[in-house]
C-alpha cells in the first residue's frame, strides 16, 4: 500500500515504530506536503538512525536546514517517538546555533514535550527523566537577555508536561522554578530594569535579546493554571497577573483566580476588589477602547503583582478572560461567609462587573454572566444557597441573608430576559440559541429554589402566588424557550424542555407536560438528552415536591414514547427523590404513597405497551428496555414498599398480630380468600403493590419475573401478618407452577417456613411450659434464642432489616429473648 511519498511502505510498518501517528499540526502537515518529494528516508529506523548520525553536527548550515526541511517532518509522521529519542534531542539543543536553527530547536522542544506524556512516563522516568529534567532546568535559568529567549517558554512547557504526565522529580523541579519567576515578578523588574507588565506582546518573527517578557509570564501563569492550580500560595501571587499586557496569560491568570475563589472566596474579593474597580473605570468610559490592553506602558509603573499596584485594570482582550472574570465574581458573591451586610460594599464591584457584562456584551460572555448570577456558573450552587441568588438579581445587587426580598424587581431582571429573547430570536446560530436555553434553565432554577424557600418559611407545602410583575418575567421567558422546542437541533430542544419544567405559574406546568408529550412523541431525543430531562425532573421534584404528581406523569409519558433512550438509573433517581423528600409532617404519607402510586403505573404501563409506540428504535432495543425498566420497577417496590406504607414486623405502634395460623393450615382447610381481603382491609397501599408484584410474576418476562419474586421475598420478610402469608402463598404457587423461577423461589420458601415452624414450636412450648420464660429449663431458652439468631442472620442476606428490634419468631418472642440475656449476665456477674 503506498503511503503520502509514494512508497510501498506504510509509515508505520517496520519493528521500531511507535503505532499510528497522532494528530499533527497544520504547520507540520504543510511541510510534509511541500517536502514529500526531496527525500527517500521514510521507515522510523531509518530517521532515527539518521538523526543520531545529525545531531552531533547540527551546527551546521546544511544539517541545519536537512533537519528542518525534511528529517524532522517526516519523523513527525509516526507519531509520538520513544523516550528512547530523548537524548537526540537534547543534543540538538545543545549542538543548534540559536541565530539559525531556531526552527529545529522548536522541533526539539516539540517532540520532548510529546515524549514526555503519560504513554511514556513509566519509561521516561527509568531512563531519562534526570538528563532531561536537569537540560530544562539550565534553559529555564537562561537570562531573558539570551541570544534565544524561546528556550525559557517552551523548556518550562516541558517541564509541565512531565509534571501532569505524573513525574515527581520534574513537578518538584517545576514548582522551584515557577516559585522563582514569580518571585521575580514580584519584584517587578526586569533584568534590563523594566517592569515586567510593561511591554506589549510582539509579533513579529524576529528572534533577537528583545523579545518581550510577557511571553515568559503567559507560560508561568498556564503552568499554574494546569499544574499547580490547587497551590493555594501559586495561585496567591499569580492572581494578580490578570494584567498581563499579553492577552493569553492574563486568561491564565485569570483562570487561576477562579479557581482559587472557589476554596478561598474572602481572600479573592479582598486582593482582587481593587483591580475590579479599577477595571470597572476603564470599561464605563466612552472613550475607552475596549479591545486594547489596559495595561500601563510606563517604564516607571509600580510592580504588577505588590498589592498596592491598583494602577491597571485587568486586560480582558482574550475572548475567555471576561468568562473567568465573571466565575471569579460568581464565587465571591454567592460565597455563604460574605453573605452578611458588612461585606456588602465590598462585593459591589463583583456585581457590577457581571451586570456591565449583561448590559453591553453580546452571546457568550453575556450569557456566562447569566449563569454566574443565577448560581449556575462555573459550579451549580449548592440546593439551599441557589434561591439567594434570584434574590441577588431580584434585589439588584448584594444583600445579606436577612435582607427581605423587594416589592419591585430591579431593571437588571428586566434586561436579562430581554438579552435572553434576542438570543433566541437570532436565526442561525444554534450555539447562541442553546447557550440561551441553559441561561434560561438556571435563571428558572434560582426562581424555583427561591420559591421553595419561602414556601418553607410560611409553612406551606403547596406553593406560593406569585407577584403579577414576577410572574409577568416568568411568563415573557417561557414563551422566548417555548419557540427553541421547534429547533431542527434535538440538542436544543432538549435544553430548552429543561428550561421550561423549572419555569412554572399557576397553569404553565400542565402545559410544561403537554410540551412533554408532544417532544417524546415526535422526536427522535438521543439517550443523553433523554437523560438530562430525567435528572431535571428528578432535581425539580426535590425543588417542588408539591409538582411530585404532575412530573412523575412526565417520567411516564416519556417511558411510553422512548422506553429504548432511558436509563434505568435515571428513573429509580426520579422515583427515590419523590419518595423521599422533605416535606411538613403532614403531607409525608401522601407523599410516599403518590410516588409509589406512580411506580405502580409504570409498570402497569410498561406491561400494557406490547412495544415502543414509534418506529425509531429497533424492536429488540425496546424490548431489552422495556425489560430493564420492569425489573428496575420491581426492584424498586419490594425495596421501598415497606417504607412507604409504614408496614413493619418490628413497628411497636402497630396494632395486636393476629392468632398464629401456619401457611399449611390454609392449604388444607382454606380461608386464603380471608386472609387476602384481611390484608387489602389492613393496608390497602401496601396490599396494592403485592398485587402488582404478583401481575409481574404472572405475565411479565423472565427477568420481571425473577425481579418481582426477590421483592416479594423482601415484603415476606419484613412484614407482619397478613402480608407475610400472603406473599408466601404467592411465592409458593410460583414455585410449583413451572416457571423456571424454582432457585430463586426455593431459598426464601425455606427461609420463610423455617421461621413459621420455630414459631410454632414457640406456641407449643408456651402451651406446655406456660407464659413465663423464667420458669423454662436454660436448655429450651437457649436452643430458641440460637434459632433466632441464626433467622436473622439469614433474613439479613434477602434484605436489611434492624437486628436488635427484628423478632423472626413473632412479637411475643421478645419477653423470651430478655429473660435469655438476664440469664446470662447473671453467670457472668
């Protein structure tokens, strides 16, 4: 097979080659393609041997040019070389003239910082890793001065490369290094006595002792962004380097302040609130040129990085400095230990920056801004702090905890919805359209997380009215989301439908479900969109628990129409949130039994759906689904069941058992009829999901099946009578039936007789020997209390259950285990 020079041979066949090249770079693609034709050297052994033959005399001119032009592209063809090349390359750094072969020592420094990655740690650190760690260290100490000051950059990209790959002698070597920069930053000289901020990033090729250092800063503050981004006293001192005059490290720097507001909020908002006004300052100025580096060009400017220097704003010309700016402000607003009127002056330069950035930005930075002020960005706040922030946009700036919420809105809500219905209005671009749909979806969430809370202050569990302007606000942006549900783009509609199930009026969810409906039923939603909307249902519930009913019907109707798109997981997430969240003591039971009620319907559902209602999923995916979600389903109920009806063999409060009746007795003289009307009359929602169960052991599939016996085994076990008969009776029809269910059916059929023969045993000895167990020989008490912990021991292997208050030998057994324990520590006193 020919390869790109036209040989016979594949780049990658021969015994010395690597595997198949990685990705390469325009640049070098364009030079192979320019110099395919000029040499014949094509397998890897080949150009290593050659390279060892060059790199002594890589001084000169010729080899020079011979490396660049055609050795060292076409090496770059097999990927990422050995380790074993390393001492190659360092000896073409050291061999290289500076003045002209700057493009080989680039070549050098490339092909070490890919050697280096974590395909080859292992064996760089056994081999190589001293040499080269001490080559980087001597081009990191070169004076900036150097007759090739691209050596300092690019050896410490190596350095750094080694460092994330895992090795420990460079990171050590990388952190003494950085440390040392950044002092000497602090220091806020040059060698050549100027300040360090004080140039403006060149672009111009030549490589003479001019080069500007803002290049060196921008490689200190991305090694601290992707090295030592959690060293705290790094991050301390490169903080400040967000005015950088060169536009890369100022992101970099930037990106490091974000990350340390999130540990250490108080300490960001005190050094960085300075620099933010100053900033503020120079935005807000008609004239000021927005795109231009704010960085001061005097020679004689005060240190970039001594607190005191508040002479600079930050440089924000990189399209994603404003974005970590406005994390930073993010962090510091909603940080809980600045939520207190005191610090209230002090966050108002953060809440400036982000309402500047709504006001007069455009897509991207505007709608991170969004976000940051919705508690969405760069992490969703926690549940309980994200209602503060709709209050902080409500309010319309900084507030404490016990500030009361406004009468009126301030016009910065007014101006984000605004913001949020030209980006949906803007035809062609479905990136901005589906950023909106996220702005949209945490400015809905803030709301609803702000509503829960006042609900939760009046003691309410339903849900409180809305204002007319609130609602009004509400409204206007669920009609800007409701048109991105007709994007061509699944993607967006997805988002958007997130969006609107946290928006909510008196009448706006059913039609949130009737969009619902309409979505699953006529859209093709890949299986992480289907997700997404799953897990917002369930974050929704836990938001809104009185909305419980209404998205659990969601959760079904999508299992109806994309049953094949779902995760099990994700369902058993919605339904565990409903079953439990907090809510007043008064509506926990109706809670518990609608989310069971609702369990209970999807799998009616599922049973009644012979298959997937659209024709977009092949017919054995909807079938392993479907089976998945019955068996997810059936899991579910013999898990919680006993949770949520309050049904417990142990439950003190319960009322009297009634008379101990062996299963036997109803094979042989009937009354199985009663004891089934019993049960329904005793609990009628447990007695609900028993018959259910008992549907799926008779017409579900074999997994359903198998699903629906261990739950019937678990609700045998942990409850009292009738239920626990009646699960028997069901679990022993199944084992004679001939389902092929008999090794699952068999050990909790034994388990559950052996407990209803002690128990009768029991019944016998308290007949013969009387109520009071400390008349009974000590041989009779022990031999009961040894069955009993041997019961529970099993029972602990079905399902868990209290092993202290857990009476497998019936409730009055209690009085029989006491005397035991007396007994015994009276022989041990």
């Amino acid at each position: 097979m020919e390869d790109a020079y036209g040989s016979e041979t594949s780049p990658t066949s021969g015994q010395d080659s690597v595997g198949a090249p990685d990705g390469l770079s325009k640049y070098t693609l364009k030079q192979i393609a320019a110099t395919k034709s000029k040499s014949e050297l094509v397998q890897y052994a080949d150009c290593k041997r050659t390279l060892a033959e060059l790199a002594p005399s890589a001084s000169q001119k010729k080899i020079e040019k011979e490396l660049d032009q055609i050795l060292l592209p076409r090496l770059a063809l097999y990927g990422t070389p050995g380790p074993d090349l390393i001492p190659l390359f360092l000896k073409l750094l050291e061999q290289t003239d500076e003045k002209n072969g700057a493009r080989v020592i680039r070549y050098a420094y490339y092909f070490l910082e890919r050697m280096v990655d974590k395909r080859w740690v292992r064996e760089f650190q056994a081999a190589h890793a001293d040499i080269l760690i001490n080559r980087m260290k001597q081009d990191i100490a070169l004076p900036i001065s150097s007759a090739c000051p691209l050596r300092k950059p690019t050896a410490l990209q190596v350095l750094s490369q080694a460092a994330a790959s895992g090795c420990r002698p460079a990171r050590a070597e990388l952190r003494l290094a950085t440390t040392a920069m950044i002092g000497h930053m602090l220091e806020g000289k040059t060698p050549k006595g100027k300040s360090t901020f004080s140039f403006s990033l060149s672009r111009s090729r030549n490589l003479g002792p001019d080069v500007p250092t803002p290049i060196m800063q921008t490689a200190v503050f991305r090694t601290i962004h992707n090295v030592f981004f959690a060293d705290d006293e790094l991050a301390v001192h490169s903080m400040l380097g967000g005015r950088c005059s060169d536009a890369l490290g100022a992101r970099h720097a930037l990106a490091v302040a974000s990350q340390l507001a999130q540990r250490d909020p108080a300490l960001v908002a005190e050094t960085m609130g300075p620099l933010v006004e100053t900033t503020l300052a120079a935005l807000g100025d008609p004239g000021h040129d927005r795109t231009a580096s704010p960085a001061s060009s005097s020679p004689q400017a005060a240190s970039p990085i001594s607190p005191g220097a508040s002479g600079m704003g930050l440089n924000l010309s990189d399209r994603f400095a404003p974005i970590h700016l406005a994390h930073v402000c993010a962090a510091v607003l909603h940080a809980p230990e600045l939520q207190h009127s005191q610090y209230a002056a002090s966050l108002q330069p953060f809440y400036r920056f982000l309402e500047l950035q709504v006001i007069h930005s455009q897509h991207a930075p505007m709608l991170e801004a969004v976000r940051a002020l919705a508690g969405a960005a760069p992490n969703p706040l926690p549940f309980d702090r994200r209602g503060r922030a709709w209050a902080l946009i409500w309010h319309g700036g900084p507030i404490s905890a016990e500030t009361p919420l406004a009468e009126k809105s301030s016009a910065l809500l007014a101006t984000i919805v605004q913001k949020l219905q030209q980006c949906f209005q803007s035809s062609g671009q479905q990136a901005v359209r589906s950023s909106a749909c996220r702005a949209a979806e945490a400015l809905a969430e803030a709301h609803a997380h702000w509503d829960m809370s006042q609900s939760q202050e009046l003691g309410t569990g339903g849900m409180r009215e809305m204002g007319s302007e609130e609602a009004g606000h509400l409204a206007t942006l669920a009609r800007a989301v409701q048109g991105a549900l007709y994007s061509r783009n699944t993607a967006i509609r997805a988002t958007a439908m997130r969006a609107i199930l946290w928006l909510r009026g008196s009448s706006f969810l059913p039609g949130a479900i009737s969009a619902l409906r309409e979505q699953v039923h006529d859209l093709v939603w890949p299986k992480d969109a289907v997700g997404a909307v799953v897990s917002t249902i369930a974050a929704r519930i836990r938001c809104t628990p009185a909305l419980s009913e209404e998205l659990l019907e969601g959760v079904r109707l999508v299992a109806e129409h994309a049953a094949a798109r779902m995760a099990p997981e994700g369902v058993l997430q919605v339904w565990q949130t409903a079953l439990t969240v907090s809510v007043p003591q008064e509506h926990r039971d109706k809670q518990m039994l609608g989310a069971m009620k609702a369990v209970e319907k999807f799998l009616a559902m599922l049973h009644s759906q012979s298959g997937s209602r659209t024709a977009v999923d092949p017919p054995a995916q909807v079938a392993a689904a479907h089976l998945a979600l019955q068996r997810a389903a059936a899991w579910f109920l013999g898990e919680n069941a006993n949770y949520a009806t309050s049904e417990y063999a142990w439950n003190d409060r319960a009322p009297s058992a009634p008379p101990f009746r062996h299963p036997r007795d109803f094979a042989a003289g009937g009354g199985a009829e009663g004891a089934l009307a019993q049960a329904a009359a005793s609990n009628p929602p447990m007695a609900q999901v028993v018959a259910e169960l008992h549907r799926c052991v008779l017409a579900g599939a074999w997994g359903t099946r198998l699903e629906a016996v261990r739950a019937l085994g678990k609700i045998a076990v942990r409850s009292r009578e009738p239920f626990r008969v009646q699960c028997y009776l069901i679990l022993q029809s199944c084992g004679a039936s001939g389902m092929g269910l008999t090794a699952a059916v068999a050990p909790l059929l034994d388990l559950l007789t052996r407990m209803y023969d002690v128990q009768e045993e029991l019944q016998v000895a308290w007949q013969t020997q009387g109520r009071d167990e400390r008349q009974w020989p000590p041989e009779d008490l022990q031999r009961f209390a040894s069955v009993h912990e041997q019961l529970v021991a099993e029972v602990s292997l079905v399902c868990f259950v209290p092993p202290q208050l857990y009476l497998p030998l019936g409730s009055g057994s209690a009085s029989l285990l006491q005397e035991c324990v007396r007994r015994q520590q009276s022989r041990s006193s």
